[in-house]
C-alpha cells in the first residue's frame, strides 16, 4: 500500500520495486501509518462524506490512537507515559460509547461492530475492597452461614408442615369433586 500523496498518482504504477518501496507504507513515519490507519476506520462508521465530528468519527480516531499505542506497547513494555496516554484515551472513548449508547443505540451497535470494539458497561456502584472490609465480609458469612445450620431443623420442621396442609387441602378437593360428581352436580 503507498503512502497518502502517492497513491492517486498515475506514474507510480511504471517505476522501478525500489521507487515503489520507498514510496509504500512500510518505509513511512509513524505520524503517516497512523494517518492511514486512522482514515482506514474513520470510512467505516463515517455517516456523509463531510462527517468529521460525530460520535462515530472520534471513536474511530481514538480507536486508532490505542491500537497505535498497544502495538508500541508491545515493544516497550516499560513505557509509562503511552501507557498512560493510552489509558485515558480508553476512558475518553468509553465515555463517548457510554453516551452514544444511551442516545442513538443502532449507531452504538454499528460502531462497536464496524470498529471490532467490546463494549462493557460501567458498575454502577465499586467499593475498593480493604483488608479490614474483606475480614468482615468474611466473618459476616461465616455468621450467616452458622445461623443457617442452627435454623435448618426448624425451616425443615415448616416446610414438612406446610406440605401436610397442602396435602390436606389437596385430598379435600379431591373429595368434593368425587363427592359432586357422585351427585352429578358440577363443581
């Protein structure tokens, strides 16, 4: 694939591999191949040709920009500020897909789908869990449960009488049907 400039040129097609390698993406700045990749997803969820500003569009231009970064990620695992960068640009599109999720969901679906993008939604409520909350949490279980097994007799003895009632009643109604259509009146 060539550069941005030379693509639509008609010379290109008659020079030399050299001429064209020079000319191709693989030999472009990092600032060109993201320019690229960037007009690449920008055409998939664009709505008209002029459109350069909706949801759609800078979700696909932060799109770009994290791919850019994971990919650099990759080969410098120890780069703390694009990982930074990186991050807040994953909480900006979020916050772009949260509204556009809310205001006009068929082009929330269609972006997330065109652009290959997982979309979860937030909590909406996180408690960051201390030590001491932990111990508690625990200890309200064991609690709950100790209780449980010290009730478990009495809810048995319950529902074995509510079952009998049930029964009862059951045997009763059964009695009465026979009992009318012995006598031929309906019930």
């Amino acid at each position: 694939m060539l550069k941005i400039g030379y693509a639509d040129v008609p010379v290109v097609s008659s020079v030399d591999d050299v001429v064209k390698k020079l000319l191709s993406l693989e030999m472009a700045s990092q600032k060109e191949k993201m320019k690229v990749k960037t007009q690449q997803l920008v055409e998939k969820v664009r709505r008209s040709p002029n459109d350069d500003g909706s949801f759609e569009v800078q979700v696909a231009i932060l799109t770009a920009k994290i791919r850019t970064y994971e990919e650099h990620l990759q080969k410098h695992p120890k780069d703390k500020r694009n990982r930074r960068h990186m991050l807040m640009d994953i909480d900006r599109r979020k916050k772009l897909l949260g509204y556009l999720r809310r205001v006009r969901y068929d082009a929330f679906e269609n972006t997330c789908k065109q652009l290959d993008i997982q979309y979860t939604p937030r909590p909406t409520y996180t408690r960051r869990p201390t030590k001491r909350w932990l111990v508690k949490k625990a200890f309200c279980r064991r609690v709950f449960e100790e209780v449980r097994k010290l009730k478990a007799p009495e809810r048995r003895k319950q529902r074995q009488e509510w079952q009998a009632r049930a029964r009862a009643e059951r045997e009763k109604e059964a009695q009465a049907q026979a009992q009318a259509q012995a006598e031929g009146t309906p019930v």
